[in-house]
C-alpha cells in the first residue's frame, strides 16, 4: 500500500524550486531550463504538458497543466534522477518499464487532443521509465524514513471525532492512510527544498508564456 499512497504524494507535494536555460546540443532547439547543466528543452515541456492533458500516467488525473507548471515538473524529475545517478542507485526493472509505457500508448491513442498524435512510442517509454524511476528512488529515500504509529491514528481520530467528521472517515486505515499521504508530501517537499538549494537551476525567460 505504501507503494500507492507514495505515488499519489509525489503529484501532492510542490518542490519550490527555480530554474535556467544555457544553449545545449540541439542548437535548433529552444531551452526551458537547464538543471546543474543538464538542459530541459522547449518540446520537453510542451510533451510534459500533454502528458498531462491527456492523463497519460495511471494515478495522475488528467489536468491541463501552464507551461512554467510542466517545466516544473521536468525540473523536479531531473533533480531525482541526478541524485539517483550521483548515489549510484539501480534502474528500474525493463518488464515493469514496458508494461507501463503500453498502458501509457494506450492513454495517449484514447486522448482527444490534437497534442497526442505526436508522441511516439520511445516518449512513452521515456515517461514510463522517468516516472517509475523518481517513484523507486522516493521510495527509497523517503518513505523508509516515514511511519504512522498507533498513538497518532488514535489521536486523529478523536480529533476527526471531536469535529464532527461521518463514521467512514474515522475507520484506522483510512485514517492512517491519510496521515502517511500528508506526511510523504511533507518529506518529499523537504527534500526537494534541499535538492534545489544545492543545486544550480534556472529559467529562461525567453520561452516564458
């Protein structure tokens, strides 16, 4: 379960970081932003975007995200994996890898948006990889250090009780559950605001829109 509530927490939390653009190795291109050197090109944030738009990834609803909004995202996907890499952590597994990027093929055929006819098959299995890899490293690195005790669900509980809340909402899983939600978004924006300031990010403020 926890695997789950994870996934859910990371969409939940908002890493406050900021961001930059030198020019990269595709000089036809236009950079959003560039993370510790690593660049984050304009078609990156605009597949981000339709990503979202068409709720490509299973967990996360669809939403029609701005453009600083998805480049955001990429930012603080790219933060995970630099410090995935620099700790020498393993990849995630390749049946895992292609059973999502299938499903995400499949959202993206489903998707009315004109977006969606220009993602291919090696986007999707990028996605898929990016986003099973930033979950495995915040499992790892974050919820490990997370825990709900008794003492806590209790007192929530009669807390919950005190105003009022319906007799499905008191239920100890439920409860717990909720409490581990808010406490992973915690950590994760906790570690994102240390991410960020040890780290050398920017935005270009000539694709700003």
């Amino acid at each position: 379960m926890r695997r789950t509530l994870l996934f859910a927490a990371v969409f939940l939390a908002i890493a406050e970081t900021c961001i930059a653009a030198p020019p990269g190795y595709r000089l036809i291109e236009a950079a959003a932003a560039s993370v510790n050197g690593e660049v984050i090109f304009l078609s990156d944030v605009e597949r981000e975007a339709c990503f979202s738009r068409c709720g490509a990834v299973p967990g996360q609803p669809a939403v029609e995200l701005a453009f600083a909004d998805a480049r955001q995202r990429l930012v603080s996907d790219t933060l995970v994996l630099q410090e995935q890499k620099k700790l020498g952590l393993g990849g995630v597994d390749n049946a895992a890898i292609a059973a999502a990027a299938s499903e995400i093929e499949a959202r993206m055929k489903r998707c009315a948006s004109p977006c969606a006819a220009s993602v291919s098959e090696k986007d999707a299995r990028e996605l898929a990889s990016r986003r099973l890899m930033v979950r495995d490293f915040l499992e790892r690195s974050v919820a490990v250090f997370i825990d709900v005790n008794e003492e806590e669900v209790q007192r929530e509980i009669e807390r919950r009780s005190r105003a009022g809340a319906q007799p499905g909402d008191l239920a100890p899983e439920k409860v717990r559950k909720s409490l581990y939600e808010a406490k992973a978004a915690d950590e994760i924006r906790n570690w994102f605001g240390r991410a960020a300031s040890k780290s050398r990010i920017v935005l270009s403020p000539q694709v700003e829109r």
